[in-house]
C-alpha cells in the first residue's frame, strides 16, 4: 500500500481525512494523522482500518524525520512558516510534498533541489490560494485558446457564514483561523493594477475602498483589496494586463465597522498590553480612549469615531460586548489584536449545527476579433455542519485529490509548483464538481476597460 503522511489535524484537515479515508480501499493507501494533539488525530482517524493516529511535536527531528522516511508521499497541513523544514527532509528522504499554503520565499529557494530529486511540492493548492489558481487558469486558457487576448482580471474569495445561520451583526463568523482575521491586511500595503494604473492603498485606508457585486441567489457582497495583486500577472501569464485586482469577500457593511477597529487600534499586533490579564472588555476599550473626568467610554468612542447614535455601526460595537466592566479575557502579555480575537473568538464561533459559506467571484475582461467582452464566474459552497465546513472542504478537497494525482503518477511536472497547470488543475477541478464545487460561468456586457483613458 501507498502511504500518505498528514502533518497537522485541525479545522481545515477535515474533510482532507475523510476523503482519503474513504478512498483508501480503492486507491490501496495507508494514513498516518500525525498531529501534537493526539486526541485529536485520533478523533479524525475514527478507528479507520486504513489509517493511524500518533502525537508529533515537529519540533523533535528524530521523530519527525522518522515518519517523513516512511511515506512516499507527505501532507503539510501546519501554518506556512513550518512547511520548509519538512520540505528540507523531503528532500532528504525523496519524497513530494503537497500544502495549502502560499509559496514563501524560502520554500521557493528549495525549487532547484527539489527539480534535482525529481521531486514535486504541489503549494496554494486550497481555496484561497488553490480553487482560485485553477478556477482562473482554466477561463483565462480557454480565452486563449480561441484567440483572445485577456484585458481584465479580477479575482475575490471570502469565508462567510451561510444565510441560515447568520445570526450576529456583522454578518459573519469564523470558519478558519480567527488571527488570520483580525491581522487581515498588515505586512505591507495593497497593490494592484486598474485601467493600466497602479494602485495603493495602505493598511489603515483599506477597509475604506471597497468593490460591491451581486450573486445571484446570495445577494450583495463587498471585497476589500488584497496585499499583492500585481505578483499574479507574472504568474498567469498577464504581464501586459490592463486590471488585476484580488480581493476578500465579506457581506456589505463589515469593512466600514471593522475600520473603526482598525482606526482605535485594536488589531495592533505589534506591542503588548500592560496588565492585560485583569483588563475587562470595558478596560481594553477605553484604553484607546482619551482621558475624561466625566464622558463615559461609550461618549468618547463616538464621539472620536463619529459615529451617531442611531449608526448600526454602533450596534455592531455593543454587540461585541465591548462595553461590558465584568468579562475579562485573563490574557497575560496580550497585544490588542490578540485581546481583540479573544473577544471575537467567542462572538464570532460556528455553533454546532451552524453552516459557514464560500464565495468566489472571478470577472475576466478581453478582446477578441476587436470586441471587448466578459465572463463572471461565480462559485458558492455550502457547509455541512461546524466540522465539516464549507472551508475544510474548499481547502482540503484540492489537497487531498492531487496527492492522489501525484501518487499515481499523472502529474508529470517537479519543483515547487503552484497549480497552473492544465494536467493539474483540470482532473481537480472536475472531481471538485462532484462535491458541489462547481463555477457557474456567465457572459455579461464588458464594464471594466477605459479605451479612450478618460479618468484615471
């Protein structure tokens, strides 16, 4: 039997597991779920005859090392900045490799030695990067492929919560980590490209700029810039493109009240809070707040914020809780942005029986034989329940199909990849349709390109 190592069982290896649990008689694979939780790995593996469970701390060589031996092929499912040491046993050992995440200079640094090897490590080959690449790839070729010349491309992904189970405000909750949330947009300034313009927006702007578009069915939706847009023309092959534009998806309102957050600094991770630990809510607020003998925390926000009284903004604030004098994280050393997940980690939690919701919509402008034209494509996603999520399975589906591709052999490329590929995106993204990932592809009137430059 082929055996697939799986480096890390948290929230976005759900259905990653399931699948290749179910497929393992068929395919005649062997799991291992190596993850520091024993308990739960042992919760994913659910006494599979074809799987086992064992603690890893990957921080023990020896062990880890080990268990890289024994498989042919390995699954990294741990944040990105601990993917390159296994990728350096990979190496070692000549074995692929398959993860999620985007590709990091360092590991980009490994794509020669692995090309040496023979080796493939298959990254962003999730959702958001992963269905994305593939999604995008696919149109953009087919444009090609009848002669047209591509002029615009935008691009925008977000984890929701599905209709049924919106319940807050803020028309959101989490279904992946809630940190990436809340630091959403630090590192660095937007960067994008519109009408043959280049575009910036720094962080503390950035929930201010926002694009709207309708899903049919599913409503009214808002994106907000992503960091790098302009690094994708390269990788599409779009060097000449007029507009790239990637954005995040949330519901229309969330970016205006989440500015206010940004604005009194609460998703500041950069320093750390005195005497956090015994702050309430109340306190962490009012610690961005101007001293005042008499006005009341909740004058002086509004009245430094300006937000009115009868503002939703401000009922979403008060629905954070953040006013209250009695909860209290007990954070020692925290940061703001770590008090502030805190809070929302509970706000913001998919109940049982609650349902999370993906949404991707892509826009691709182009020429052909002298007329301007445009396809939309849209892609929602429906979650089962809070374990198997709509974004476990957007994540984890992709990996784990082309870990079945490159076992059997019929991706033939090496190196550090991305999913762009014809032979790679197109038996994935067709299986993905099985699963209810499916792209509903529309021609509509071309909107988006300026041909006399008019504006700027």
């Amino acid at each position: 039997m082929k055996k697939i190592l799986i480096i890390g069982a948290g929230r976005s290896a759900s259905s990653l597991i399931k699948y290749l649990l179910n497929k393992s008689e068929e395919e005649a694979i062997q799991i291992t779920i190596a993850d520091l939780s024993l308990e739960l790995a042992e919760k994913k593996v659910q006494n599979h005859k074809n799987a086992r469970a064992i603690a890893l701390d990957i921080f023990a060589v020896s062990d880890r090392q080990k268990e890289i031996e024994k498989a042919d092929i390995v699954i990294s499912m741990l944040p990105a900045h601990l993917h390159v040491d296994i990728a350096k046993d990979c190496i070692t050992f000549k074995k692929n490799m398959v993860t999620a995440s985007y590709i990091s200079k360092e590991m980009q640094e490994l794509d020669t030695l692995a090309k040496e090897n023979g080796l493939l490590f298959m990254n962003e080959i999730g959702l958001d990067p992963g269905i994305d690449h593939m999604s995008a790839m696919k149109v953009i070729d087919e444009i090609r492929a009848k002669g047209g010349k591509m002029i615009q491309f935008e691009s925008f992904c977000g984890g929701l919560v599905a209709p049924e189970s919106d319940t807050n405000l803020w028309n959101y909750k989490f279904s992946w980590n809630p940190r990436n949330v809340v630091l959403a947009g630090q590192g660095g300034v937007s960067k994008f490209i519109q009408e043959g313009k280049y575009k910036y927006i720094p962080y503390n702007k950035l929930f201010r700029r926002t694009e709207f578009m309708e899903v049919e069915g599913y409503g009214r939706f808002e994106g907000y810039a992503n960091r790098d847009s302009l690094k994708y023309r390269s990788i599409y092959g779009l060097d000449a493109i007029q507009t790239m534009y990637r954005g995040t998806l949330r519901r229309v309102g969330y970016s205006k009240a989440w500015d206010m957050l940004v604005q009194l600094g609460m998703t500041d991770d950069t320093y750390t809070m005195e005497n956090s630990e015994n702050m309430s809510y109340r306190d962490f607020t009012n610690s961005f707040l101007a001293y005042h003998p008499t006005d009341s925390v909740e004058l002086k926000l509004r009245h430094y914020l300006k937000i009115d009284q009868d503002d939703v903004i401000w009922d979403k604030l008060v629905e954070l809780d953040l006013f209250n004098a009695t909860k209290k994280s007990g954070l020692k050393n925290a940061s703001p942005a770590q008090y502030l997940e805190y809070i929302l980690a509970e706000k913001w939690a998919l109940q049982p029986n609650d349902k999370d919701m993906i949404v991707m919509y892509h826009k691709f402008g182009y020429e052909l034989n002298g007329e301007k034209k445009q396809i939309d494509s849209t892609m929602v996603c429906i979650g089962e329940d809070q374990t198997y999520t709509a974004m476990a399975k957007t994540v984890g589906l992709p990996v784990a199909i082309a870990t079945l591709q490159i076992l059997k052999g019929n991706i033939k490329t090496t190196g550090v990849q991305l999913p762009i590929q014809k032979e790679v995106y197109e038996p994935i993204l067709k299986e993905l349709e099985t699963f209810g990932v499916v792209f509903n592809d529309k021609e509509v009137p071309y909107l988006g390109y300026n041909p006399n430059n008019v504006g700027s």
